[in-house]
C-alpha cells in the first residue's frame, strides 16, 4: 500500500473496520510501516470502534501512532499499552503515542 491518506470505506479502510457506519469526519494516514490516526471520531462513544481499529491496523502489521492526541485518546491508548515519544516534523516537536505491531506486514 502506497503512503498517503485512507479515506473511510476503502478498501484497506473497510479491513480494518474504519468505516462509515462506525466513524466520521475521520481520516487515517499511511507513512511507512505506521498508520497515523489523524483525526478519529466516533459515531457512538463506547462502543470499541477506535479499540478494534487500532488492534485491526496492528494485526494487519503496522505500527499505531496518534499525534497530539486528546485526553480521551490518551485514556484508550495507555489501556493499550502506548508509549509517548516526542518527534520532530517539518513545523517543529510533535507529542506522539506510538505502538508497534508485533506482526510482519501483510502487505506493502
């Protein structure tokens, strides 16, 4: 798979259950063996979308990160095990929450 944004119900989008019924106003994006969780937003709160989401994109073999999350993607993501690093981008230092997927690529 080519780095850039995944949109919901594409192809990739639909294996890893980001899709319109469970998110909107969402976007992923790919860059390298990771996929960044942009912008999440659930439909209905609660209901382990984003958690499936994140364990699909890590069975699937990529790492997870989520750039300056908000405290609630904070929450989910320290029950999962996520570790903060600080990164360097093109408009400085980014707080980033970073899990690696234990599992080889399916796909490139």
């Amino acid at each position: 798979m080519k780095d850039g944004q995944i949109l919901l119900d594409t192809p990739f989008a639909k294996k890893v259950g980001f899709t319109s019924d469970k998110f909107r106003d969402s976007w992923l994006w790919k860059v390298d063996n990771y996929i960044w969780l942009s912008m999440i937003w659930s439909k209905k709160e609660k209901q382990g979308y984003t958690t499936n989401l994140i364990d699909n994109i890590l069975k699937e073999g990529y790492g997870v990160k989520v750039p300056t999350p908000f405290p609630k993607m904070v929450s989910i993501c320290a029950k999962r095990g996520f570790k903060h690093i600080i990164e360097e981008g093109e408009d400085g230092q980014c707080d980033v929450l970073v899990k690696e997927s234990k599992l080889k690529l399916k796909e490139k």
